[in-house]
C-alpha cells in the first residue's frame, strides 16, 4: 500500500494532502487532518495554508504532542498555530489535545491526560483522512519511540490517544496510538536526508517492533504515500 513520490517538495506534498481534504469535503461535507510537529514540517505547513481550501470545513488536530505548556518552546500545538492556522488556513477547527497540565508527571497523571485528549477530540471526524508522519532516525513515527515505557501498549491498543515516555527526547507524549494511525483514510509520510532513507529502505523491508515505523509501512489496510527529498 506504499506509493513513493520523489522529488519531494513542501509545495508538492501539501497539494497532495489539499487534494486528500478536498476530496473528503467533497464525500462528507468535513475533513480531518492530524499533523507532525517538530521543526522539519515547517515549509509544509507554510505551503499548505496557501491552499485554496474551504478550511472551515477542516478539523485540525496533532498527531502526538510533548506534555508541555502551550507558551513553552517545544509546544507543538504552539507550532501549529504559528505555522499552519494563518491567512486561509485561521478558518480551521483546531483540536487541542489538553490546556492545563500539572507540576509533575506520573502513569497516574499520564492517564488522566489521555482521557481528558481523547474528550477533548471526540468531535473529530473519524477516521482521520490525512495524517501526516515523520521519522526519526531511530525509526519512530508520532510518539511511538521503541523501547520506551507506553510504547508497547500504544502499538498494542485499539484505543486512539497513548502516552508515551521517550529516553532519547525530552518530554512526556501524548500521541496517536498505532491502531488510530492505521484507521486513517491515508497517511502521509515525508522523508529527507540519506540517514533517514537508508532507515526507511529498512524498515520497509518488513515490521519489526524495534522499527516503530515498519508497522505503519508493512500492512495493507492503509494507503501510505511516501515523499522522499
């Protein structure tokens, strides 16, 4: 189910995912879109809110998201809003995954987020039409770093938002569990750079749970478009 297109570009790849939403605005009257944060979707999200799009008819809503403040550095819904809802794009339903967060963190406030997230979502248009992915080098797609504790009950639950406890990069997550991901009508995944390739040739060849994107890569019930730089 993979469909690899390259050359890649930010302009390239948001009129694909503009076509996507148009399409399911066109079937259903709404569309959902959850997207990445992190700095490398930057000239995707400038791209896409350039599109000519009926975006009050788009829920927006992230694929993970660091358990931070909003006004914090690393808040990727602080990023979206920067980057993606301006000009046209303002029009979009912005889903917020949580508003206030406690001083301290532990599976017991974890799980009190995911409930309070997945409330605060229930009004999204489900499945996701478009989600949009990225990769670390460590092969992790969303918040689904391997390894790491939640990783294995967010590839394993059929529930839709996870937490997740990264080693490797700071910050607690709540993220789309890998069951969520895979319901989506399609995702979208950008890749850049020859390190970063050589990891996705790999995991394509075949899933592996150390290689968290492989399990996105190797099914056949999701579309998968692949944007190599």
């Amino acid at each position: 189910m993979i469909t690899e297109h390259t050359p890649a570009t930010p302009v390239a790849i948001a009129a694909h995912v503009a076509d996507s939403l148009r399409a399911a605005i066109a079937a259903r009257g709404q569309a959902s879109l959850a997207v990445s944060g992190g700095k490398s979707p930057i000239p995707l999200f400038e791209a896409l809110r350039e599109q000519d799009l009926d975006w009050a008819k788009v829920s927006v809503v992230l694929v993970d998201e660091r358990v931070v403040p909003r006004d914090h550095a690393d808040s990727n819904t602080a990023l979206v809003a920067r980057h993606l809802l301006q000009g046209r794009a303002a029009a979009a339903r912005f889903l917020l995954f949580f508003r206030e967060l406690a001083p301290t963190f532990n599976a017991e406030v974890l799980d009190a987020l995911v409930r309070d997230a997945d409330e605060r979502i229930a009004t999204l248009p489900w499945p996701l039409d478009v989600a949009v992915l990225g990769m670390g080098e460590d092969a992790h797609t969303a918040s689904l770093f391997p390894g790491v504790p939640g990783y294995a009950r967010a590839i394993a639950t059929d529930q839709r938002l996870a937490w997740v406890v990264p080693d490797t990069a700071p910050h607690a997550r709540i993220s789309f569990t890998l069951s969520a991901l895979l319901a989506a009508r399609e995702l979208v995944l950008s890749i850049a750079g020859e390190s970063k390739l050589a990891v996705y040739r790999r995991a394509a060849e075949k899933a592996d749970a150390s290689l968290p994107i492989s399990l996105v890569l190797n099914q056949s019930s999701t579309p998968v478009s692949v944007w190599i730089a």
